[in-house]
C-alpha cells in the first residue's frame, strides 16, 4: 500500500495485494484512487474497506500488511497500521528492522555491541534465490539480537523469537536449505555435464528420503544446525515438530521431483559413458 502526490498535487492511493492460490504466491493489483479530501488514515482505510467489501475480501484473512512511511501509514495510535491490527488482529508489520533506515542502524550498533559475527540482517529475494538460505541462517544467528532489539522498538513483535519451538523450526530450515544451496551452486559450474547434473540430483532426492525417514527416530544428526541447537539447549522435540517437520521434507521432496524427473532409461544409455570397461554389452538405440 502506497500513498503519494503528483505534479498536480492530487494524492493517489495505490494498493496491491499478495495471496496464496494453488499453493503459489500471486499478487495483483487491487485499486488506484484518488485522495479528494483529506490522507489521514481513517480515510485510506475506509478506501480500502470500501474495496474489500466490492471485491468480497474479509479482513480476517488479512495476516500482513507492508506500507510506506509516511505518517498516516506509521502512527502508533491512529496510524494506519494500528488501524488495520483493529480489523485483522493477526496482521503484523513487515517493514520494520531492514526497511527502515534508522532502526537499521541501530539494529547494527546492536550487533556490533554483542561482538556479532554479522552486523545486518539480508533482505529475502525472490529473485536473488540462492540467498533465501543465508537470509534464514541470518536470522537464525541473530535470533538473540533481534529479539531484543524487538522487545524494546516493538514489543508486540519479539515474542515470537521468545519461542523456543520457533527457533527450532528456523534451526530446521536452515539445515534442510543447506544441502539444496550446494547442489544449486554445483550445477552452476563451469563444464558440467549432463552426466554430472543427474548424479547430483539423484542423490539429493535420495537424501531427502533418507532424511525423512530418520525423522521417524526423531535423529537429527543430518540436520547439523538443527542438532547443534538442539544439543547445546538440551531440548526435547515435541511430536507436532516432528510431524511438521516430516510433512516439509516430504513436500520439498516433491518438488525436487517436480523439477528434476527422472529421465527414463537415462541410466541405462549413459552407463557406457560412466564405466566404459566394464559393459559388456553396448545399449540398443
């Protein structure tokens, strides 16, 4: 949601939306209208309360809400944020730590005081996704900062680096993008081969069902982040956890297939490529 003012001095108000549809993020662009009176945040609220009541969209479903930072949009009491949370109590702020150029500064003076080995956090990308695990393992190692530094400028927003069972699912990611970063990483070098590619592949899927299936033990030593935090809290994983845990890999799983197939008969073509001294019979094109 954005609020500016053109050449004429007329105000516009636009405001786009973000949605899950077929297990996919969508975003679409809800409406542009103008501001004929006055910007103050009950009148931008009633615009897109008015809107959402056209398109049948309930405030319920509302879970994040990502503004400007003008006044209207910021204010602690009538701001516009504030009087969104009135409406869906679930919507938080996203545009807090990283997108504000003071708090990220102070943020960093933070860091810097506690002898962090990193001093600022990285901003998710989807395009840039080869850094969407050094952004989670960012977070995951500043978790303690970030805590505190919400529990003093947003209190509302630190309990849930409070959480133990929060951090032991953002231990668990860290560790399940680990090895997926490297295949990306390796499939990305010069001179690989096709061969190559579907060796990497193959044994990353075959990974993932070994993973899973040592989640059924509830053994963790595959997931070194995870067994690290685990291990140095002494913590016991509730079965919901690994219930949660279990259905990720299972699902992550499937993409991977989703993308990387299996070529049929692949193995049985290349094998002279592989082991050309030990075939004993060439394949039949």
């Amino acid at each position: 949601l954005d609020e500016t003012t053109d050449v004429a001095t007329v105000t516009h108000l636009y405001v786009c939306l973000r949605y899950v549809h077929n297990n996919r993020l969508e975003d679409e662009f809800l409406f542009c209208e103008t501001l004929n009176t006055k910007t103050t945040a009950r009148e931008i609220l009633n615009k897109v309360d008015k809107s959402f009541e056209v398109h049948d969209i309930n405030w319920e479903y509302v879970i994040g809400v990502c503004t400007d930072g003008a006044p209207a949009m910021l204010g602690c009491c009538s701001g516009f944020q504030t009087l969104v949370k009135e409406k869906s109590p679930a919507a938080i702020a996203v545009n807090f730590i990283k997108t504000n150029a003071l708090n990220s500064r102070l943020f960093a003076e933070l860091c810097k005081e506690s002898d962090c080995e990193f001093k600022t956090l990285l901003l998710h990308s989807q395009v840039r996704w080869l850094l969407r695990r050094k952004t989670i393992k960012r977070v995951f190692l500043l978790r303690k900062e970030i805590h505190n530094f919400l529990q003093d400028a947003k209190p509302d927003l630190h309990t849930k680096f409070s959480d133990v069972h929060f951090s032991i699912c953002l231990a668990f990611l860290v560790a399940i993008f680990e090895p997926v970063n490297i295949v990306n990483l390796s499939l990305q070098r010069k001179d690989i081969t096709m061969l190559h590619s579907h060796e990497k592949q193959t044994a990353l899927k075959i990974k993932l069902e070994l993973w899973h299936s040592k989640l059924d033990r509830k053994n963790f030593a595959s997931y070194s982040q995870l067994n690290i935090f685990i291990d140095e809290n002494e913590l016991q994983v509730d079965d919901n956890i690994v219930e949660f845990m279990k259905q990720y890999v299972s699902i992550f799983g499937g993409e991977i297939s989703f993308y990387f197939p299996d070529l049929h008969d692949f193995d049985k073509y290349c094998r002279f490529n592989r082991f050309p001294f030990v075939l004993c019979q060439l394949p039949a094109y």
